[in-house]
C-alpha cells in the first residue's frame, strides 16, 4: 500500500500542472481560530521481535479538544487542550511486570500545550513552548496495578524564518475551479483567487452561538466578493450551491510553505508512581533534564494540490533520574548526558477536495553519552527507531472525517541486539463541533 501511493506521489510530481495563481504566495493572517473536536477510533498492534515472544493487542479511544490558533505578521501562537479515554486489552511488551499475559487497561489523559512566536522583525523570532500531561492507568491484572503520571515539558529559544499556512488559497482555487467548470465564470486570475482566500481566511474562525446565521453570513461574503470582482454577474443557485458545497464538504488540510529554524534551552520533568494493591508496593520515580536544542524545517507545496516537509533535529540533555521504593531512601540511582538526533519526512497530497493522502517518516537516534552514578543503563537506554505511517482522510463534510493509518515501527534495542517490528492499522472518525 505505501509503494503504491509513493509511486502515485512520484508520478503526481512529474506531470506537472498549469496554475493560475501558485499557493506558495499565500500568506494567512488571522486573530484567532478556535476548534473543539471529538475523536473516537480502534486501533491493532502488532510486535514482533528476534528474542521475544509475538504478540498483538487492540485500543479503542475517544477524545475531546480545544484549540486556539494566531497567526499575525507579530505572532504565531498555537493553544490546545485535550482529554482522551483508552480501553486496551491483550499484553503490554514482556518485562518483569508482564511475561506475556493479557490484560484489561483504562487510562485517562489530559494534556494542555502550546508554543508562541514573537517575531521582532519580518523573520527573526523568539519564542517559548510547554506541555503538559496527566495520566491515570489501570490494569485488571492480578495484582491491582495503578500508574500515574505527570510530564512538564518547557523551552525557550530563538529562531529565524517563518512556516506559512496556505490551506485557505487552496479552497478558494478549488471553489473558482468548480465555478468555471460548471461555466458560471469563463475566466479568473490569479488576483481573483487571492481576494477570495483573504476573504475566507476573514470569516473562518467567527464565533457565533447560532450556526445557521453564521453559515448565511459566510456565504453572502464569499457572494459578495466574486460579485465585486466581477468574476460572475449574478446571484445564482448553481453559485451559491458551488459556494456552500466547498464551504462545507471540501477538505481544509494543513498546507505549510517556508522555512524555520530555532535554538534554545529546554528542560523536562517526568514523574511516576507505580503501585501493586494486592502486596503493597509502591515505586516513585522522578525523571529531570536539562538541556540544549536546535530544530531546522523546510515545507514546499507541491503542484498546488500538496505539500513535502523535511525536519530534522537535534538535543543535548543532562539528566537525573530519582527513585524511592516503599519506605527506603531515595536514591540517585542515574545521572549523566544523553543526546538525540531524529530526521523527518512528511509528503501530504490532496488529489481533490474531499480526500487526503500522507506519508509520515522519521527515523530517530538516542544514545546515552554518559553516566555517572551506579549501574551504566547506556546500554538498555541506546536505540534507533525508524517508524512509517500512511495515512488517508476521507471528508463527509467540514465537521466530520474517517481517517486510516497503516503503517510500522522498527526498532532496534543495543542491550540484547533485538530487532523489534511493530506493524499497526487504525481507524478513527473526528468530529468538528466548530
């Protein structure tokens, strides 16, 4: 499945297309964009490994976000919530907790992230990011196992260039281009398709408690401007039905554009409590780091009907690892430098306005480069891992989408010399409330 949609993507490439007006000149602008989703889906597991024994397991799960977008010529700034349920049965890896038998788990997340731009000149930013979760996981196994987590993730850093956003250009294109299909306008240029993303960029995002109005209103702008563009003449039914088709089953994917590259400090908390109701045990663990990074990002559109986005990145972290069993001492029982390179490959393809195809690699290395307090854990904490998802979005309209996901993990664990693969399906189905 996925040498066949990187052979369909090759070949989208090569033919080449005659625009009017080329995506990558739109730059969106906008106070705010609030959404709210819902978010339910199933998914199945596989692992497989050289060593161990296979085994395979299936999640189902169900979320709730909120999120608030700005993007000015002074800030982009992105804010989201989210709180998600999973139900999960069959193993969980072979470890000394779990030798391979089933179980039954309910957990519970919630997660509150964000990252802010300030961009003091045209490309020159700096910025700050955190995000933060809290897990609770419970397990049927025989011994009443409890888990829960907490992860606080800061930075801060500087930066030059901008990704810009150019999903907006894209609906007004596929809107002129149904407009001179069914013959309603005999031409429109590239100033016609940029005056018409300026105007849908305006109105999406407008928060009304009654939907139906608001839909009235968006589409009289979107009337109004082709009207005074002369691009038609008059007020229609096959205009305004083009006009509401798009607006409300056309696909309005993420299409980024530009380059960004950004340095800093960062530093992560991770803490965990572990405890066995039926023997009383509890396990404490505090994980802290500190350190530097450095981020690079290039996103190009592609044939105005797609993006490709290269990242790659780099992290240098001190760390200490704290942990108290029952009523014993806490112990310094790791510390030392750790390092991480991951390079990433994202192509995204919309071959018409109701589905999206994409393509997600990223390949990632993690190397302990030292420790110095107790055992040397380098070599169960080295690893690289190279992971690959295709993924399909199907539209039935704005507020509501089927996503699939094929695709696989593979691993390899320097300790015991272990391949491991992990192959994986879901299905999921979104919801935007607005």
């Amino acid at each position: 499945m996925m040498c066949a949609l990187a052979s369909l993507l090759l070949s989208n490439d090569l033919m080449g297309q005659e625009r009017v007006y080329d995506l990558s000149n739109y730059k969106a602008r906008y106070e705010l964009r609030p959404g709210m989703r819902l978010y339910g889906g199933s998914d199945f597991e596989g692992d497989y490994a050289r060593e161990d024994k296979a085994f395979q397991n299936f999640r189902l799960n169900s979320s709730v976000s909120w999120f608030m977008n700005r993007i000015t010529d002074n800030r982009i700034s992105f804010w989201n919530m989210n709180s998600q349920m999973s139900f999960f049965t069959g193993p969980i890896g072979n470890s000394r907790f779990n030798q391979g038998d089933n179980r039954t788990v309910l957990s519970n997340r919630v997660s509150i992230s964000s990252r802010r731009d300030n961009f003091y000149k045209p490309r020159k930013f700096w910025g700050w990011s955190n995000n933060t979760r809290l897990t609770d996981y419970r397990s049927s196994q025989d011994e009443g196992y409890r888990y829960n987590t907490l992860f606080v993730n800061g930075s801060l850093y500087l930066g030059s260039g901008r990704i810009e956003f150019a999903e907006d250009a894209l609906l007004a294109n596929w809107m002129l281009e149904d407009l001179q299909t069914a013959g309603i306008t005999s031409n429109y240029t590239a100033e016609d398709v940029e005056a018409l993303a300026l105007t849908i960029t305006d109105i999406i995002g407008n928060r009304v408690f009654d939907f139906r109005r608001r839909r009235i209103y968006e589409l009289e702008q979107l009337q109004k401007t082709l009207l005074n563009r002369g691009v038609t003449q008059e007020e229609t039914f096959q205009l305004f039905a083009i006009l509401n088709d798009n607006w409300a089953f056309a696909n309005r994917a993420t299409l980024t554009h530009g380059n960004r590259f950004s340095y800093g400090l960062s530093t992560n908390s991770f803490g965990n409590i572990e405890r066995w109701l039926e023997t009383d045990f509890t396990d404490r663990n505090l994980n802290l780091e500190l350190g530097g990074f450095a981020e690079y990002t290039r996103s190009r559109i592609i044939n105005n009907n797609g993006s490709v986005s290269l990242s790659a990145g780099l992290q240098l972290d001190h760390y200490i690892r704290l942990s108290k069993r029952n009523g014993e001492d806490t112990e310094n029982d790791r510390e030392g430098w750790s390092g991480n390179l991951f390079v990433s490959y994202e192509r995204t393809w919309l071959p018409n306005s109701r589905t999206e195809f994409s393509w997600i690699n990223t390949f990632s290395v993690n190397r302990i480069l030292q420790t110095n307090v107790g055992f040397d854990f380098s070599e169960f904490l080295n690893r690289e891992r190279l992971s690959s998802r295709l993924q399909m979005d199907y539209f039935i309209n704005y507020q509501w989408s089927f996503v699939a996901r094929v695709g696989f993990n593979l691993q390899h664990e320097r300790s015991s010399d272990q391949l491991r693969f992990e192959p994986y399906f879901s299905f999921d189905t979104n919801y935007f409330f607005f």
